[in-house]
C-alpha cells in the first residue's frame, strides 16, 4: 500500500470518529486507532483486501491502551485531548524513525510527522 492510500483510509476513520494512539501495529507498523471501542490497526485490512482476502470492518484484535484514565481527563476540552494524542504519535512517529533501516519507511514516517505537526499546529 501506497503512503498516500494509508493516509487516505486513516483520514477516513479519523472522520468516522476514530482515535488515532501513540502506538503503532507489529505487523505494518502504521499508528494503531480506537475506533468502536476496540485498538486496532484500520490499514492491514486494507493490505488484506488489496491480496484478494476480505476487506470488511478491522480486525477484532483488541489491544492496550496507551493512555491512562488519569492523563486523558488532565487535557482540557476535546481540542486539547486530540493536540495531547497528537504530540503522543508525533513523538512516537520520530522514536521510530530513529531506528528504521528502510529508506522508504522512513520517508513515509517523516511525512507522517509533517502532516501531524501541520494538524498540531491548526489546532493550537
């Protein structure tokens, strides 16, 4: 999948109401998303669906979740819980980065982090 495809299907459950967390799944390393009360990855049924396998909701693996209680309720106001979760994946996002051997990851990863501070900054 394309960096611009992946980024169009997480705009997608963004728009839909998902939440996109400071973790990112094992297997394609994207960031994960609360989306309908489960942590989940919305590209790898992407990736399934473009190998003939079926597409349909995201997988129902459900995982931890990156945020306690306690930080969630200290950001005042939904605009500052999305900026928090926002600098929580941008940070994340540059962690990651550090480390990626793949050139194209890498520059996919930073073009993450670009649009996310661009959205950080709207916000603010």
């Amino acid at each position: 999948m394309t960096a611009d495809k992946a980024d169009e299907v997480m705009a997608e459950y963004l728009l839909k109401g998902g939440k996109m967390l400071a973790k990112s799944c094992n297997v394609c390393g994207y960031p994960l998303f609360e989306y309908k009360g489960e942590t989940q990855c919305v590209i790898c049924p992407e990736n399934m669906s473009n190998e003939g396998l079926p597409a349909g909701e995201p997988p129902a693996r459900t995982l931890e979740p990156t945020q306690s209680p306690a930080q969630a309720a200290a950001a005042p106001g939904p605009q500052g819980r999305v900026a928090g979760e926002l600098e929580e994946t941008i940070v994340h996002l540059c962690e990651r980065i550090r480390i990626e051997q793949r050139a194209d990851e890498c520059l996919t990863l930073m073009m993450a982090v670009e649009r996310g501070t661009k959205a950080l900054k709207r916000l603010r």
